[in-house]
C-alpha cells in the first residue's frame, strides 16, 4: 500500500530544476519540467550518484556523478537499455510537494 509524504514546499522546486530528498528510508529525486512534477528513485543504478543534483536535459536527467540519463515519465536510462529507476506518483496540494511511496 502506498504512503503519501510530503517532501517540500512547492516553491522548493523551481521550473527546470530537481531537488534530492529523503522519505521513508529512501533517497527521492522531485524535477520540475514544464510546469510538471516528476519523482524519481533518487540514486543512479551506476554507482549511486545523487539524481536529484543532475541537469535537466529536456525530459531526462543526467546523473553528476558519470552522466547517465533516464527519462522523467519512466525512469529509463538512455545509455543502458537494461537499466532504469523508479518512478513515483508525486502532486501538489496545498502549497506542498506530495510523492506517493511504496
């Protein structure tokens, strides 16, 4: 059953940016592109690199730390076809920032 956490403010996120949290023993990614939200896992299957400090390229995120991409809506990388992370309800309510866990 999921769990809704509130992670931020919504004014924490600004349009083209991606901030990295922490929930319910999880590392959490929340982007803002083109005025929507997107939750991702928030560590790079390639050596766990910080995905919510990565830029922005359009509708994927490259990871800091070895530039890894994976797509906003499905959590697919772009370099490594077998791999990819999870991605997560997220919304705003009330001025806050809402991701829905497992």
């Amino acid at each position: 059953m999921a769990r809704s956490v509130t992670l931020c403010p919504s004014d924490a996120i600004p349009e083209g940016r991606g901030r990295q949290f922490q929930a319910l023993g999880r590392d959490i990614a929340v982007f803002r592109q083109d005025g929507r939200l997107f939750a991702l896992d928030g560590r790079c299957p390639h050596q766990g690199g910080p995905l919510g400090e990565g830029e922005l390229l359009g509708r994927h995120v490259a990871c800091v730390w070895h530039g890894w991409s994976f797509d906003l809506e499905t959590g697919r990388c772009a370099e490594e076809p077998d791999e990819s992370v999870a991605c997560f309800p997220v919304r705003e309510a009330d001025g806050r920032v809402i991701v829905e866990l497992p």
